[in-house]
C-alpha cells in the first residue's frame, strides 16, 4: 500500500514539473510572437506612411535636413553643437504658401508633422504614429531609401521611387 502511495506521489510530481514547464516554455513562445508580431506592425506602419508620402506629395520637393539643431557652451568655454534631428520633408505650394510634410524619430516614435513653413521645427511637434527607436531616410537621385530598427530591434531598409517630383540635391 505505501509503495503505490509513493508512486501516485511521483506521478503528480512528474504531472505539476512538466505543466510547470510547459507553461514557462508557451508563455515565452506567446512574448516572442507578440514581439515579432510588434516589429513586423511597425515596419509595415512605417512602410505604409512612406509610401503614402511619395504618394500624396512627391509633386513637390523632397529633401533631408537636419532640423532644430542648437550650439552651446559649455563650462570650458567651448561650443557644443547638438546636430539636431534627421527629418524627411516634403515640400509643396499650395495657393502660394509653402507647406512642410515631415516625418521624423523623436522620443522612440515615428512622427509626422503638416505645417506653413513659417512655423518651423521642433522635435516634439507632430503625431506620434508608431514607436520605433532609429529612422535614416536617404536620398539618392529619385530613390529614397529609409532605414529602419523598431522597438525590437528589428532593422529593415525600405526604398521608394519619386516618381512626380524629385530630390533636393
């Protein structure tokens, strides 16, 4: 009787270690899939916006600057210069007046900003449309190309034709 009592022991013991670890191992499984499920949205995201861009706006210029950057002193006396942000902007005339489309990284967000061109640049201006932590738009001739690295660390390359206008080289 006792040697039976030991071996239903053993066998819920052996029952509960590996419902433990199955648990563990799915519960891993489901964060690793929810992870690459976020990086795959985020790509997509920026991907769509890009395109979008080019779409609606590439019948005027498009160009990359380097915006609200500023200079400094420090307590030695020297100029510290902070470069600023890398924004992608579009530029159109719309009834004499110029409007900016920018899409820019700021605080781990794809932005994106619709404003005159008197109003000018600040990086926590625009929607914050996804999170992602690095975006390095490049131009070369009509392909503009943008580097990409998501919350995750995923790093992808996306590259558009302009078709209606053109770089600002």
């Amino acid at each position: 009787m006792r040697i039976q009592n030991v071996f239903i022991f053993l066998l819920l013991a052996i029952f509960a270690i590996c419902a433990i670890f199955l648990t563990a191992l799915t519960a891993q499984v489901y964060r690793d899939t929810v992870q690459a499920s976020e990086d795959n949205n985020a790509a997509r995201v920026v991907d769509t916006v890009l395109r979008g861009a080019v779409r609606n706006e590439d019948a005027g210029m498009v160009s990359i600057r380097e915006e609200g950057g500023s200079e400094t002193v420090d307590e030695d006396g020297a100029v510290v210069t902070d470069r600023g942000t890398t924004v992608l902007v579009f530029a159109n005339d719309y009834d004499g007046e110029i409007y900016l489309r920018r899409l820019f990284c700021a605080d781990g967000w794809l932005r994106e900003s619709f404003t005159a061109e008197e109003y000018g640049f600040s990086p926590d201006m625009g929607d914050a449309l996804v999170e992602i932590t690095s975006f390095e738009p490049e131009l070369r001739g009509n392909l503009l190309t943008a580097k990409v690295v998501t919350k995750g660390g995923k790093e992808q390359k996306i590259s558009v034709h302009l078709w209606a206008g053109g770089a600002d080289e």
